[in-house]
C-alpha cells in the first residue's frame, strides 16, 4: 500500500527559530498535500496545502515546499512561538489501491517551542 | 459556521459491549471519513463515505466493525462485542468532494474499554 515517511518524530526549538518537517511519499503521481496541526485533545486542523502544480505556498510564517521529482515535501514554521507547539501531520493523495483516493497519512512530528 | 460534530465526546464502556459512535459532517459535504488514533500514534484509516456509500472500507480492521451514512449527512460507527485493543480517540472528517480536497476533523470520540 502507500505509505508516507515523516521525520523528524520530535522538534524541540527555542521560540523565534525556525522549524521544518520533511515527508517523502510513495506516489508519483499525487497531486494533492495538506498539512494538519493537532494540540490536546483535539482533532487535526488543517493548517497549509499543496497542489502539484505549484512548488511553494506561504501563509504568514507557514510555508509548504513541494519537490515532485524527489517525491518529498515540507513545513517550515518561521519565527515559532510556544503556541506552535502540538503534533504536526502530512498526508499525500493517491488513487492508487482505493477507488476514489483517500489520504494518507504521516505518523507525526511533536514540535516543542521553548520559550 | 458550524464544525464537524462527533458524539459522545468520550466513552467508557465494558468490554464485551456494543458501541455507536456519531459523526455530523459539516453541511453539504458528501465526502465524510472516519479514522482512528491510538495514544501517541498517527492516524489509521477505517472507512470513507462518499453520499449514503462506501467506496473503501479497507481500513475496518474486522468484521465487528461497521458504519453507515444515511441522507448524505449524519454517519455512526458502531463497534460490536468491544475489546480492549478497541480504545483509542475516534475521528470523523468531511470533505466538499474526494480524497483531494481539504478534510476538515471533529475533535473525536475518546473510547475506553474496561
């Protein structure tokens, strides 16, 4: 089946670094990579995406690089703050072994902001 | 306006028992997903409607697992004869169309079996 690689499971950062999550997927012919935040107790909020088409997007200090022909992807937090701090999910769809597509996930990355 | 909504927020119950868990996707979403966390885990794929059907339910990890979605909306995932492996935080997502457009989560069913 398809899988997502997400490294690394731990971030620890003094608060103003910068932070970044790489994944690397397994279909080549995805197109679309969402990023989700999760603190406590809740469920993922969506917090960044992608389409294939295009190999950047930022949002304030989020930004989501996209490198198809190495299959990987990746969140950079910019000037992070302890409210940063929670678990961080990719996820890539694929067609492949399911009719419609569906998303699949990366295992995490616990990223904690020190102030 | 209004979120994904899942009911109970939390649930402990004997092993052995039966259990339904709730999902009412965001209004107009035809996509709705259910997935399951373990403590300190990533999410695991369970099902996906798309309408009242269910084109992938190759993540239903056995038989005692099983889910609807009546009028295109509202879904339950009920879980029979409950096992202790079973606990673990439920969560529904929905989505505007497929599997590439934005999924939006509820906060999740914590179920305990005792």
């Amino acid at each position: 089946g398809e899988n997502v690689e997400q490294h690394p499971s731990t971030l620890s950062v003094q608060e103003g670094d910068s932070a970044v999550i790489k994944c690397t997927y397994s279909d080549s012919a995805s197109n679309y990579f969402p990023w989700y935040k999760q603190e406590l107790g809740k469920g993922p909020q969506l917090i960044i995406d992608i389409r294939s088409n295009v190999g950047e997007k930022k949002d304030q200090r989020i930004a989501v690089t996209l490198n198809k022909t190495a299959k990987h992807f990746s969140l950079h937090i910019t000037e992070t703050q302890p409210e940063d701090s929670a678990v961080y999910f990719c996820a890539f769809y694929s067609r492949r072994g399911s009719t419609l597509g569906r998303l699949y996930f990366g295992r995490g990355t616990q990223l904690t902001v020190w102030p | 306006g209004a979120g994904v909504s899942q009911s109970p927020s939390n649930k402990v119950t004997e092993k052995g028992k039966d259990v339904e868990l709730r999902c009412d996707p965001i209004s107009g979403h035809t996509a709705l997903y259910w997935y399951r966390q373990s403590l300190g885990q990533g999410l695991e794929f369970l099902i996906y409607f798309q309408g009242n059907s269910a084109p992938d339910k190759s993540g239903l990890p056995s038989d005692r697992f099983s889910a609807e979605r009546t009028g295109g909306s509202v879904s339950t995932l009920t879980i029979q004869r409950t096992q202790q492996e079973d606990s673990a935080v439920y969560l529904c997502a929905s989505s505007l169309g497929g599997g590439n457009q934005p999924q939006h989560f509820g906060d999740g069913t914590r179920l305990s079996i005792l």
